[in-house]
C-alpha cells in the first residue's frame, strides 16, 4: 500500500462531517469530526473518533454523554467555527444558540439532526485518535438533507497541528 493509494480511496469516501459536543464537570467542549460511524445494529450503537490533540478529547475522557450533529451543505461557517480553534482558548458556543440536554451536554440548535449517545467504551489503539464507542440514546431527524463532506471543507485549517497529537512511540 502507498500513502497515495491512501489518500486517493479516502478522498474518493469523501465522508460527511459531524460536530461532536460534550460536557464534563461543566465545562462543555466540541469539535468538527469526519471519523465516525454507526457500530452496531441492535442494539444501535455509534462510534467516533477524537484526536489527542484536541480540547474535546480531553473533556471527552471524563465525560459518559455525547451529541452527534450531522452537519449539511449549507453548515460550512459551522465547520470552520468547531473545526478550525480550539475549546481551550476560545467559547465555541458563546454565539450560538444553545439548548442542554439533562446530562448537561450542548446541544446546537442550527443542527437539529442528530444523535445523543451514552459511552461504552473508549479504545486507544496507540493512533493518535481514541475510538469513543456508544450507544445512541436518542435520534432526532428533520427533512432528508445532503451531507458537508471533508472535500467541502478542504479549505479549513484544523485547530491543532498534526504534531500536537500524542502517539506511542
Ligand atoms: C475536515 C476536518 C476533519 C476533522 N476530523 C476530526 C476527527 O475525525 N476527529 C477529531 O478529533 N478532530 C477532527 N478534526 C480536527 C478538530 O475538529 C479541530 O482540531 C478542532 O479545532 C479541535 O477543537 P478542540 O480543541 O476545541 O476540541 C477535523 C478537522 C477538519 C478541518
């Protein structure tokens, strides 16, 4: 395998971009995520993967609750605005509107399609992403929309640097 045969059948997947929020100890977090996927029929579950690098990640690892949001075509502005800084720095949600959820995780109200989801189980495989595996508590879902896909947002310089990521050696 070449990193180019890589690159080419990920570029052709072109998966859809999601925002995935949390809270832990009141502090709530999130950030834009192309690596998710649901994982397992019945029961229904719902997987994503979170940098090590990212605020959301660190929040994440004391947090049982999640929301998934599936972002459509016309949700760029939002991509850049939970893709491209960091949680540590920046409110991300001070402008938006927000509703909580009874677990105290945010909901974004521009995003009505989405997931709330309890943890299982979180797997570090010595990547540098950890895989949050979990099942889905409640679905909410409006007309059929067309997905952002990561080619969408190519233009968007993610908040962390690769070399902000930890990995094993
Ligand atoms: C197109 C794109 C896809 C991304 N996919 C993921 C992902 O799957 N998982 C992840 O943790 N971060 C992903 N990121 C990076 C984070 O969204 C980004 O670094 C963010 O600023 C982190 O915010 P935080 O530090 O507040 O958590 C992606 C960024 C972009 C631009």
């Amino acid at each position: 395998m070449t990193d180019d045969a890589f690159d080419t059948l990920m570029a052709s997947v072109d998966p859809p971009l999601v925002v995935v929020t949390t809270a832990a100890d009141d502090e709530r977090a999130g950030c834009l995520v192309g690596f998710h996927a649901q994982s397992s029929i019945d029961s229904e579950h719902y997987s994503v993967w979170l940098s090590k690098a990212n605020h959301t990640y660190r929040a994440g690892l004391r947090a049982q609750h999640f929301a998934v949001h599936f972002l459509t075509d016309e949700d760029l502005a939002l991509a850049e605005a939970f893709g491209t800084r960091c949680g540590a720095e920046v409110d991300k949600f001070a402008d938006l509107a927000v509703d909580t959820d009874e677990h105290g995780v945010p909901l974004l109200r521009a995003l009505p399609n989405r997931l709330v989801l309890e943890r299982i189980a979180v797997l570090d495989d010595g990547g540098d992403h950890v895989c949050v595996t979990a099942r889905i508590l409640s679905a909410h879902a409006g007309e059929r929309f067309t997905p952002l896909r990561v080619s969408d947002a190519s233009g968007l310089e993610p908040g962390h640097p690769a070399e902000d990521r930890a990995v094993a050696p």
